[in-house]
C-alpha cells in the first residue's frame, strides 16, 4: 500500500474570525442627473456597522504586525458559515467578498490591485453550528502560487489555454 498524501496547511499571515453574516456590498450605480453619468449608491447602515466593529477587532489584532500595510500582492480567503439555509441561498459570494476587501484594504494592503488570489466560499457546516466568518491572508513574497489555485486547477487551465491556442480558438 502507497502512502496517503495528505496536503499541508498553508501557513497564513493572519487570520480571524466573528460571529455574524458579511452584509453585502453591492456595486450599483444609478443615474445622475448632474451630469451624464452615474454614482455609487450609498453604504446601508447594516454595512457600515459591520465595517466598523469588524474593523475594530481587526485594528486590535494587527496593532503589532508593522508589516501591515503591505505593498506586495496578497492570497484573501474568506469563508462564511450560515446556519439557515434560506440565508445561505440568498446570499451571493461577489456582494461578500466585496465588503471584505473594503474593509481589508488600508489595513493589510493599500490597493485592491495587490489581491492576486481571492478564494471565497459560503458553507453549511454542522462542526460550525452558528453563523460565523473566517477570513486568512497570505503575503506573497515572492512569484510562486498558492497552493489552493494550484490544487484548483492553474495547471489545467494552462492546458486548456494551449489546447485551444493549438485549435486556433485563442
């Protein structure tokens, strides 16, 4: 009999988590009348208070991490746990993700162009019987990939890429 392969965990900068569900972030825009073009709706109250005491716990946290803001380009996991299955159908990872990445940048990177790899992910889990969030981050110090978009499929979608170059479809 082979050996099992068991993946190791990648090791994180820093991770956290809250009880609570991410509110949503929704980029919608509607017209302005003052000139031809259109404007960011306004944060809900729900959204900004969860910025605010997320931040907070989040501040206190990194208080002692100087290398935080960071100029180098980031992997962002994000996980939302629900306990009620109408919530876990209503809600949508973009809107989420997007309310995390606001709330992350300034604190551990300066711009959303530094999130080279961005995993999030919505789960029932009966281990986690509570509405909860988790959130890692992982500077990447140098060129190599994240074992997660490795395992996901980077390779696969090299070759998918240079099968279709071959057809002439790229």
């Amino acid at each position: 009999m082979g050996k099992k392969n068991k993946a190791s965990l990648t090791p994180m900068d820093f991770q956290l988590g809250s009880g609570g569900v991410i509110p949503s972030t929704q980029e919608a825009f509607g017209p302005n009348r003052e000139f031809s073009g259109s404007i960011r709706k306004e944060e809900s109250g729900a959204t900004a208070e969860f910025k605010k005491a997320l931040g907070t716990q989040i501040d206190i946290e990194i208080d002692e991490l100087k290398q935080f803001p960071s100029n180098k380009e980031f992997f962002v996991f994000i996980i939302q746990y629900f306990v009620s299955d109408k919530e876990y159908k209503a809600r949508d990872l973009d809107n989420m993700a997007k309310t995390m990445l606001d709330l992350l940048k300034g604190r551990f990177y300066k711009d959303d162009g530094q999130v080279k790899t961005l995993l999030v992910g919505k789960k029932m889990e009966k281990r986690v019987p509570k509405n909860f969030i988790y959130f890692a981050l992982k500077e990447m110090k140098d060129d190599r990939d994240i074992d997660a978009l490795k395992i996901s499929g980077l390779e696969r979608s090299v070759t998918l890429f240079n099968e279709q170059v071959a057809k002439g479809l790229c």
